[in-house]
C-alpha cells in the first residue's frame, strides 16, 4: 500500500492520464485525497484498514492541483479521507491552522 509521502511523489507526475478521460476537461472531477486512516473503529467503515490518520501536507496537495490544473481541470474536490474536518490535527482535535493552510 502506498503511504503519503510516496503518493505525494507520483500523484503530479501521473496528472497527464486525466487528458484520456472522456469528461476530460469540463465535467471532470478530481477528488484530492488529503489523508488515509482513521483513528476510529466504527464497524461499518473500511478507513481504519489503513491504520491511524496520516495526513499529506498542505504543500503536496496543492502541488498536485497545480499539476492537474496544467492538464486543463477545472473543478477539485477536497477529500478522501474520512472527516476533512481533522486534517493535520491530533485525532482529538481540529487544527485550524493546517485547515487554513490547506483552503488557501
């Protein structure tokens, strides 16, 4: 299974495959996964497979968008990860500033 880092460094140079999708470039989503993992068990969810939250930084997911973005698309949808709502926190808490970070 890939982890972050590793997804952080080949996301941006496989952005070119969206070129071959037949919605390619106006009704095209790309959905930017932030995270994997989840701190809790809930028996209906599969997140936890991937263990606790790892979250990718800030500076990967927009590097990724600006790469996409070259490639012609046009709508993102921040995601896949179980609460977006935690990203870069505690597994307690929000953390606002990554939150912030991330949105701008």
């Amino acid at each position: 299974m890939r982890d972050n880092d590793e997804l952080s460094r080949w996301a941006p140079g496989g952005a070119f495959i969206v070129e071959q999708h037949p919605n390619h470039p106006d009704y095209l989503i790309c959905e930017m996964e932030t995270s994997r993992g989840c701190a809790y068990r809930c028996s209906f969810c599969t997140e936890p497979l991937y263990g606790n939250p790892a979250f990718r930084t800030a500076d990967a997911v927009v590097d990724e968008v600006d790469t996409l973005s070259d490639y012609g698309v046009k709508h993102f949808r921040l995601g896949r990860q179980a609460d977006i709502l935690a990203f870069g926190g505690d597994g307690e808490a929000p953390n606002p500033d990554a939150l912030r970070r991330l949105y701008t």
